[in-house]
C-alpha cells in the first residue's frame, strides 16, 4: 500500500539503478518494500541484516579453510584459492548473475553497522562491483535493485546517502492503515478493524519509549482473532498489550488508567461520527 512518493522513488529506481534509502521508525514496513519488489518482479531476495562488527567476511565472502588445508593434504592441490573453495554472502552474490534476473539486495538497518562497512559499501554501490583479493574485482552484468533501510539509531554519512533516492517511510494514516489491515489480515471483522486501528492512531500520540508500527497493528489483530475477540475493552487490552508495546514502562503506563481513557475516547469519536 505505498502512496504516491514511494511508488514513484520506485519506478525511478527500476529506472535509473539507483539505490533506494528508506528511513523511519521501526515497523513502518521499510523492508516490506523489498519483499514486495522480489515477488512482483519475480526476482531472488538476498537480505544482509547488519549489525556493529559486520565486515567483508560475513558480508562479501569467506575462504573455506577446512576445505583448503584438505586438498593440500590429501590431494596435493596448489591452487587452493579458486571459486571452488570461496563461500559467498550477499554482497557477492547479489552482482553475480542470477536465472531470473538481478536480484534484490536488501541491506537491513545500515544504521546498525559501523562507519567502516559504510566506507566499504561506497564501492558496491557506486560501480556495483566487489573486489575479492584473490580473484579480482567481479562486477555485475546487470545490477541488482538495492534497498537500504535504517531505523536512526545513529546518523548514516551522507556520502553513502547521495548514492541512493531518499524516502522517509511514516506511519500510516487510519484511512491507510485500515486499508492494509484489511488486506493483509482479511479475516478481521470491520467492527473490530475500525477499534484496533483507532486504538493504535492514538497510542502513538501518547508519551512512549517505543511506539507501536505498523507490524504491531497486524500483530494485534491476528491475536485478537485468535481469541475470537469481537471487541476492545480494558481487560482485553490488558491481556494483549504484549503484540503492541514491547517496553514494560510503556505497558503500565498504559494498563494504568490510559486504555480506558483512550477506548472511551475512540468510541465517542467513533459514535459521533455515526
């Protein structure tokens, strides 16, 4: 369900091969736009999830070593750094070619990563190409469709922004959360829809460590219907409030007096508007 600006970033993307950036709260759905992008086109995913410490290793390749020091002892083979004894990540497997076409490369929270995999990521995204010491520099036929997203638990150095379209990801609207609850959880009573996304609009207007996306929304519903739950009160609020906050200081603050002020208040706009 992307508005306007996103589809548009898209097409310019598929367009031009260039890098999107998406940025925003977590669970707005950021990485959904890959997923989608994969299955629509019919194309392989490849997610590199990040994290402080990530490097070529466990991002671009690794030697098998195991394997190397075999064929040194038991066959006597000399040419131990060849394609045969290489495992592949996903840096390197997304610039190589793939049946179905270029792959979609997801790079999951960047901002989770360290300056230096930044710096590294300049050149595959610049030329699309890695550099394997051994082997050489081995560059894409085609290029893949890359995503990055990033939650800003720290700023992203612009010169890894400048290679990218930028798109700030924000959490939806009623009208366009009801519609993708409606999609993606079609099992969900109106009734019940209408109270869930009214009580999630307004959770994320109160005072909270953490406030819930657009996963928790869809995460709620389905335990709502899993407990044949037909409408919201206080008691069943309490009892689920675990799909939506996940910070024990958000929670009693909200099973405290604020989930009945909140459902009262969403009933009253819902009544008025009848």
């Amino acid at each position: 369900m992307a508005d306007r600006a996103l589809s548009t970033l898209t097409f310019l993307s598929l367009t031009l091969n260039r890098p999107i950036f998406l940025e925003g709260e977590a669970g707005v759905g950021k990485t959904e736009l890959a997923k989608v992008i994969a299955k629509g086109l019919g194309r392989d995913l490849i997610r590199l999830q990040c994290y402080e410490g990530l490097d070529t290793s466990t991002s671009v390749y690794e030697w098998n070593f195991a394997a190397q020091m075999l064929a040194m002892r038991n066959e006597g083979e000399a040419d131990i750094y060849n394609e045969k004894y290489l495992i592949k990540r996903a840096l390197l497997k997304a610039v190589e070619p793939h049946a179905s076409g270029p792959p979609v490369l997801l790079i999951d929270e960047i901002d989770r990563s360290d300056a230096p995999f930044e710096a590294f990521l300049l050149e595959a995204l610049s030329d699309f190409q890695v550099t394997v010491p051994e082997l050489g520099v081995i560059k894409a036929q085609d290029p893949p469709i890359v995503i990055l997203t990033s939650n800003r638990t720290r700023e992203v150095h612009d010169a890894l922004k400048r290679r990218c379209l930028y798109h700030w990801v924000d959490y939806p609207d009623f009208d366009r959360e009801m519609e993708i609850l409606a999609a993606r959880v079609p099992e969900a009573k109106q009734a019940l829809s209408l109270e869930v996304v009214a009580f999630i609009q307004k959770l994320r207007e109160e005072d909270l460590f953490k406030r819930p996306g657009l996963a928790e929304t869809l995460d709620w519903a389905k335990c709502l219907i899993a407990l044949d739950i037909v409408a919201l009160s206080p008691d069943v609020i309490t009892d689920t409030i675990g799909a939506v906050l996940k910070y024990q200081d958000d929670i009693a603050k909200i099973t405290g007096g604020a989930a009945a002020r909140i459902l009262d208040q969403i009933k009253q706009d819902m009544q008025a508007l009848k």
